[in-house]
C-alpha cells in the first residue's frame, strides 16, 4: 500500500469537507444515541454552539496564562464553578486539563512528589480499588508508583475494611470513584476518608463521570452518599467537563483543596536557555478552544440545564434497569448508583458476549466488561428516546443467544471470552499488545479481532479452557 504523503498543491476546501465527511462513514451512530460510550451528544444544534465557541480560540495557547488572560479568566472561572458545585472552601483550586487521564496522571506524580519531599518515600505505592479507571493503572506505571488493590466485594463494591492494611509508610495516596467505570457504584467515600485522614495519607476521587452529574442528581432528590469535599480527608478530585458537562473534547479538571497540595504538581525549570518555564499540568501547549467551549457551555445551561440533562438521564436509567430486569437469563451486574450501568447472564445458555454480538448486527455500539463478563452501558439525556427500541433488540438478542449455543464460540464472543477466562494474564496481555500496536503500523493498519491466522498452539488450548471455563461459570 502507498503511503499517504502532503499533495503537491493545496486542495479546494469542499473537497477536503468532503473527504472528512466520508471518512466518518463507519463510525458509531452517536447522532442517532446507538454508543453507550466515548460520545457525549445533545444535538447538531448544541454541537454548532460549541464549535462557534471553540472557533473564538482555535489558535489561543494556554501555555502561558500571562499572554492569553482571557483563557486564564475562563479556566479561573471554571474552576471556581465546579468547586462550588463540589462544596469545595474558599481556598479550593485547581487546573484545567486536556481529559480524565491527564487529570488522574496528575493526582499520582503530585502525591508521589509530595510524600517523596515531606516524608522521604522513594518507594510508593497507593491504594486503589479493583475497579479503579485504567488511567490510574497507567499512571501507576508511567510514575513508578505500584498500586495495592482493595478487593470487590460479593455485591461488587469495593471492599473498603481492608484498606487500614493496605497502608504503609510508602503509601501516598488513597484512590476513591464516584462512581467506578465497569459498575457504576460509588465508593464508600466516607469511610475512606476515615481511614485516610487517620493516617494521614490524601485520598483523591475520581470523578471524572460522575463530577458534573451526581450533583445534579442529587438536587432532584437522589439519594446519594457523600463524595466530594464535604467528606473530611477527601484531597483532591477530578471530573471531566467533556462527560456529562456535555462540552468539546479536550476539558477535564482537577482540583486541589489548596494550594500548598497544587503546587507538587508544577514543574519549572529556571536553566533552560530559552528562559524560565513553568508548566501547571502535563501539556505545554492547552488548546484554547477547549476553554472557550467548556466555559461557554456551562454558562448556556446553567444549574437547570444540567438539572433537566441529569432528570433526563436517570429516567434512562431506571427504566433500563427495570426492562433488564424483566429479560430472562438477565441481571444488573453491582448496584449502579449514578448515570452507569453494566449486566451479565444468569445461565450458562446465555452469553453475554454473544448477545453483544447480536447487540452489534442490530447497529448497536456495544462495550463489554469482565470479571464478572457483562454488557456496559454509559447513559446520556438523549438515550431516554432509545432505550424501549434498546431493551426490545436486547430481549431479541437474549432469545436468538439461547436458541443457537454455538454463538457463544464464534465471532467476538469467542475471542473476549477467551480474554476474559484465560488465566495466564501476561498471555492475554501480549495478545492485545500485538494486536492493538498492528493498528500504528507504517501506513495504518486495522484492528483485526477475527478471522485472523491460526493462532500457536498453547494460545489455541488456553483458549479451549476459556471456553471450558466459561460453560462451567
């Protein structure tokens, strides 16, 4: 294949509109709310809002605040918004950041900086639930901070009775979610912040979801624990704006109870021979498009706005849970507390993988959890005009699944069921490695799941007592 290379002169721009269009051809349906992830959408109205706002800044740089005051006025602002959402005190601060990985990559290098500089650690570990976001388990190996796991109880929550054990003199951070990705649950926070205060180790929350929702949902009379910074020993917490603040990619926030605890996650560098520099977060350069956008969104909906998207959302909810509950063979996975939700089979006649697939050649975009093995779903305002077609494709689903066994070993269900079940780990995990890095190949590549080349033999019998495995689960 010929590798694509810069036309030898500029093309009309219609054209490449055009192009761009095309290529979006096979992308998931999120106009038409069939994804239950990655994709926020109101609608092309809202869309064009946020455009316009991002276009106001599309060449600003929030890399230094002293030339551009206007996207440090946005990004002041913004923060003080959501720390007041969040009951934070007047001394709550924080910084804009390009997503929810960077947000939670910065609680790890501040809290792993800090305990090194106060308390001479040179060899961290943090405390974290099993079901914490994959972000902190990045961040855990790009900052070598090793991560001591609290367990998940029968129901699915994290069992926070063993976190007094999983703290030591290295341990620099506590790790609670509200609420966790696979199951939605909120973590008992306050239990958590017991313990943390008690040993005085700061305990961050990962909000990332839940930050610009649960707020809202609890002004609508859900009842939902405390979380945020009402819980005494809570630290820091990061919310994403780009979720259910319903903004332009690119706009996550993290915030700080004060300043002294900020500031272990800047860097200067005062001997580089292009000047001083200093840097609040991760990135150099901040698009200031994603500023504009995130304030300008806030200020068009305002606290009722986000009320009706957050009323909107849990109708959603609970009615899928109801109709879930009401399919044969079908359970809610956990107690799912806020705008989240996963479930899994009951009998072994019914995979749940193969009635994603099933989900999949309906035009449904399905994400797939495991330990237990479910079906995910991230609920938004405007799935509430889907989720009667949802549940009757699901019912189909179920029914053809439990009719046709041999579903359960072909196609995608046969592959993550195998990466599901398999128990050496550090197999499945050089499998995806070679799959996924196939995509960066020169040229592009594509990610390939099935139909690929007869796999070697130890790969082929681990695979058959995955198989074995799952019927027996």
């Amino acid at each position: 294949m010929d590798r694509p290379s810069l036309p030898p002169q500029g093309r009309p721009e219609a054209e490449v509109l055009d192009d761009l269009k095309r290529f979006g051809q096979n992308d998931p349906d999120y106009r038409n709310h069939r994804i239950w992830s990655l994709v926020y959408h109101l609608d092309d109205a809202h869309d064009d809002f946020t455009a316009a706002a991002y276009r106001q800044y599309s060449s600003a740089n929030g890399l230094n605040p002293a030339a551009f005051q206007s996207l440090k006025r946005m990004e002041s602002e913004i923060v003080a918004m959501v720390a007041t959402l969040l009951h934070g005190g007047p001394e709550t601060c924080g910084v804009l950041t390009a997503g929810g990985t960077e947000s939670c990559l910065m609680a790890v290098k501040t809290y792993r900086d800090m305990a090194r500089k106060r308390r001479g650690v040179h060899r961290p570990n943090m405390a974290i639930p099993a079901t914490a976001h994959v972000a902190w388990f990045k961040a855990a190996e790009y900052f070598g901070v090793t991560p001591r796991l609290l367990p998940m109880t029968a129901d699915l929550a994290t069992d926070v009775t063993r976190l007094n054990r999983k703290i030591d003199r290295n341990t620099v951070m506590v790790l609670g979610s509200a609420p966790e990705y696979p199951h939605g649950t909120i973590d008992a926070i306050a239990a958590m912040g017991k313990t943390a205060a008690r040993r005085h180790v700061p305990l961050h929350i990962d909000a990332c979801v839940g930050g610009m929702i649960l707020p809202f949902m609890a002004m609508n009379g859900a009842d939902l624990p405390e979380w945020d910074f009402r819980v005494p020993g809570v630290t820091s917490i990061s919310t994403d704006l780009h979720k259910y603040g319903y903004t332009s990619k690119g706009a996550s926030l993290i915030l700080y109870r004060n300043l002294d605890l900020l500031k272990y996650q800047m860097f200067v560098y005062q001997d580089w021979p292009g000047g001083v520099f200093a840097s609040p977060a991760l990135l150099g350069t901040r698009p200031g498009g994603a500023y504009a956008s995130a304030w300008a969104v806030m200020q068009k909906l305002g606290i009722q706005g986000y009320r009706d998207l957050a009323a909107q959302t849990t109708e959603a909810v609970e009615i899928l849970k109801a109709g879930i509950a009401n399919i044969d063979g079908l359970r809610i996975l956990g107690h799912p507390q806020g705008p989240l939700l996963s479930f899994g089979s009951t009998e072994s006649a019914v995979s749940i993988f193969a009635v994603a697939d099933q989900l999949e050649t309906k035009g449904w975009s399905v994400n797939r959890v495991q330990n237990p093995d479910g079906i995910h779903a991230m609920v938004t305002a405007r799935h509430r005009e889907v989720t009667e077609h949802y549940l009757s494709d699901l019912a189909q689903a179920v029914a053809t699944v439990r009719a046709d066994p041999k579903l359960a070993r072909i196609g995608g269900a046969a592959t993550y069921g195998m990466m599901a079940h398999v128990p050496l780990r550090g197999m499945v995990r050089a499998k995806v490695l070679d799959v996924f890095a196939e995509m960066y190949r020169a040229g592009g590549g594509k990610l390939r799941l099935d139909n690929r080349p007869r796999p070697p033999v130890p790969e082929r019998l681990m695979a058959r007592y995955a198989q074995w495995k799952a019927r027996r689960s």
